[in-house]
C-alpha cells in the first residue's frame, strides 16, 4: 500500500502566497462591485430628487399661469422720473370726458 502511494505524484498544493494573492483579488473586486452599487444607488437618488422638484417647480409654474389667466388686466404708466401708475384696463381705455372727479 505505501509502495502504491509512493508511485503516484504527489497533489502539490498551492504555495501560501497564491492563496492570499487569489483572496486579496477576491477582496478587491468585492469592494469594486459594492463601490459601483453604491455609486448608482446615488446617482438613482439625486435623480429622484431632482424629478421631485421638477415636478414641484411645474407645478408652482401652472398655478402661476392659472392665477395670471384669472386676474384682471392692469396697464402701467411710467412717467420720465419713475413715478408708475397701475389702472385696471377698465379705467384706461375711458375718455376723460366721461369720468367725474368730485
């Protein structure tokens, strides 16, 4: 039986440094794949973020324009030396004649 044992090769196993060289490989390409997951997972939230305030922002935009359709015409005079006047469009276009100052 030893004699038997004797003539077949011997399995030679990996020398130490191969086994921690494949594990510090192993290590690297963990951290590599978390590192990467890690990175989307970011990048998909600020994503998120910004789609929410886009959508807040054309929201404000649309109320902006509902309350602008609905609100009543104005017309400003400005004069050379800044002085600004603000008329509903009602009181602008009627003749002077027509109104009475008491």
């Amino acid at each position: 039986m030893r004699e038997a044992r004797r003539d077949q090769p011997i399995a030679r196993r990996a020398p130490f440094v191969w086994r921690m060289a494949a594990a510090a490989a192993m290590v690297v390409c963990l951290v590599g794949v978390v590192q990467f997951a890690l990175v989307q997972y970011q990048r998909h939230q600020r994503v998120e973020t910004l789609r929410a305030e886009q959508e807040q922002l054309e929201a404000d935009l649309a109320a902006v324009k509902q309350m602008a359709a609905e609100s009543e015409p104005m017309v400003v005079l400005e004069n050379d030396r800044g002085t600004r006047v603000i008329m509903d469009l009602d009181t602008a276009i009627q003749p002077a004649s027509l109104r009475t100052f008491d």
